[in-house]
C-alpha cells in the first residue's frame, strides 16, 4: 500500500529581493512523523514555514506545497 504524504514540499525556492533563501527545498512528511527544523540565524527557517502556512507573501517563489491528504476516496 503506498502512503500518502499529509505535508510535501516540492522544489521550493524562495527569496527576498535578490537573495535566494530556500533553494530546491523537497520533502514530504507522513503520519506519524515528526519533523524537527534547525539552523543558523538567517538560513530560512521562517522563511519555510511561513511558506508551508501561507501566512507571508513571499516576493518570489516557485515549487509547490501540499498539506492534508487530499479528497476522500
């Protein structure tokens, strides 16, 4: 049976004016699963969840980002 991803992110790039924060950024996360998001002051940890969540508009972007496991079948 093959699982379904409640969160995937798929080649996200994001940036502010002319630097690039999250380049190529991919992963999926499962029931079940917890993920943990570390790093250094400024590498875009923010920057990705407020993408994930749609709660800032970033300048550019591209890529996309799925949550819940879709329709009921």
């Amino acid at each position: 049976m093959k699982k379904t991803a409640l969160i995937q992110i798929k080649n996200l790039c994001a940036g502010y004016k002319d630097d690039i924060i999250l380049d190529n950024v991919s992963f999926d996360i499962f029931k079940g699963e917890i993920l943990g998001i570390l790093g250094g002051s400024g590498c875009g940890k923010s920057t990705l969840l407020r993408h994930m969540i749609g709660l800032e508009k970033i300048r550019w972007s591209a890529g996309s980002s799925t949550a819940g496991p879709g329709p009921a079948s």
